[in-house]
C-alpha cells in the first residue's frame, strides 16, 4: 500500500530530500493504480512545484496553510476535540494502537496527524486502511473542501484521500464547514484562538468520543506486513 506511503510524503513539510523523492512518488501512485487517472492528473501540480520549487516558498507556503490556520491543521483530533483533555486522551489511545502494531512515531508529530496516519495506514490491508479513513472521512472530507475554496495546490492531495476512503458529505461534515475559515494572515485572531484553551494529555478512560472511538476500535486489527521504505520518502 505504498500509495498511503506517497501520500503521506506529500502532506509533510516540504525538504530538499522530500524535493528529490518526488519522481519516486509519481512512480508509485502511477504503477500502484489505487487512485483513478483523474485524481493523478490533479495532483500533477503539485508534485512539479516541489520537485521544481524554491524550497523556502514551499516551506513558507506549508505553514501558512497547514500550521497558521486551525481550520486547516492536519491534526485530525483538533477537529473534533478541540484543544481539550478529550483530544490527549484519544491521543495516547492512538499512540498505543500505533505500537501494538509494530509503528513506532518518529519525529514530533502528534499521533493524530494525517501524514502519520497515513503511514500506519500503509502497513494495513486495503480494507482496513479504507474502514479507517472512512470514520474519520468527515473531517477529511471538510479539509478538501476548505483547501479546493482556497484553490490550494494540496487540495486533489485531500481529494485523493476522499476517494481512497470512499465517503461522500454527511452532516458532520458539513457541520465542520459551517465554521468560519482561520485567516492565516490575522495573526492578532489566530493568537487569541491559540490561547483560549491549553490541551491537557494524559490517559483518561472515558476520554473521547464516538468518531475517535470508531477510529481506534478499527486500527484494532492484525496488521498487514510493512511494506519497505521506497527511497527517501
């Protein structure tokens, strides 16, 4: 399943050595065949202005996007536990289910986030990788949305992952859209959202809620063999 692998490469922060992976990447999602010519053609942008870019705009770009605005962070928990001890809870639940399957976190990404996710989801089967996206298809489905009105270059990366997850817009989904969009370029705003609550992590046994429960209840399953690392992705 190294399609989740090259995905998850594409939503990380952009380096010189995620620049020189990129003919990797477009090999694998080309000759793996999980995504539909359609989605591989929109994702062709993309993958030319990293390859090709001025690393420091990629990078300038990326935090922008993904760590200046909280509508748009790719820590999927954030969305739905806010910053609150429910989020940390559900947190270290994941990050169990991630050893117990022989996936150990490397680099300071919390559990949740989507990259992460990702790479545990190309060591399962094509159907438990889809059970799994599928719960939290939500709020995936709301971050390609916000991205595609942005006209984002990473929005067909969402888009792809909608489609590998095979949902469509629910109620919930249209509940996280109906909130307003972060302005990246309000710093005054975003640092008053930042400070309104500080998460709290620790285990907590009644911690989360249904959509985190779905999605851990479904990683809890006998993992497929891990793939090898392709190149430097």
């Amino acid at each position: 399943m190294k399609t989740y692998h090259a995905l998850s490469a594409l939503l990380t922060y952009p380096t010189p050595d995620l620049q020189a992976a990129v003919p990797e990447i477009r090999q694998i999602l080309l000759k793996e065949g999980l995504l539909r010519t359609s989605d591989l053609t929109t994702l062709e942008p993309l993958l030319n202005e990293l390859e090709t870019g001025d690393i420091y705009d990629l990078q300038e770009r990326y935090v922008l996007q993904f760590d200046r605005a909280r509508t748009l962070s790719l820590n999927l928990f954030e969305h739905i536990h806010g910053e609150s001890r429910d989020r940390g809870g559900a947190m270290v639940d994941l990050l169990e289910t991630y050893r117990a399957g022989g996936f150990d976190l490397v680099g300071p990404e919390l559990p949740d986030h989507l990259p992460v996710l990702l790479e545990f989801l190309s060591t399962r089967t094509p159907d438990q990788a889809r059970a799994i996206l599928a719960d939290a298809g939500h709020i995936i489905l709301a971050l390609a949305e916000r991205l595609a009105r942005r006209e984002s270059v990473y929005a067909p990366v969402m888009a792809a992952i909608v489609s590998l997850a095979q949902v469509k817009t629910s109620p919930e989904a249209e509940a996280l859209l109906s909130e307003k969009d972060d302005d990246p370029e309000d710093l005054e705003a975003l640092d008053a959202v930042w400070e309104e609550a500080m998460v709290t992590f620790g285990p907590d046994p009644n911690a989360g809620c249904p959509v985190s429960r779905d999605i851990l209840a479904k990683m809890d399953m006998p993992a497929a063999p891990r793939p090898a690392a392709p190149g430097q992705i």
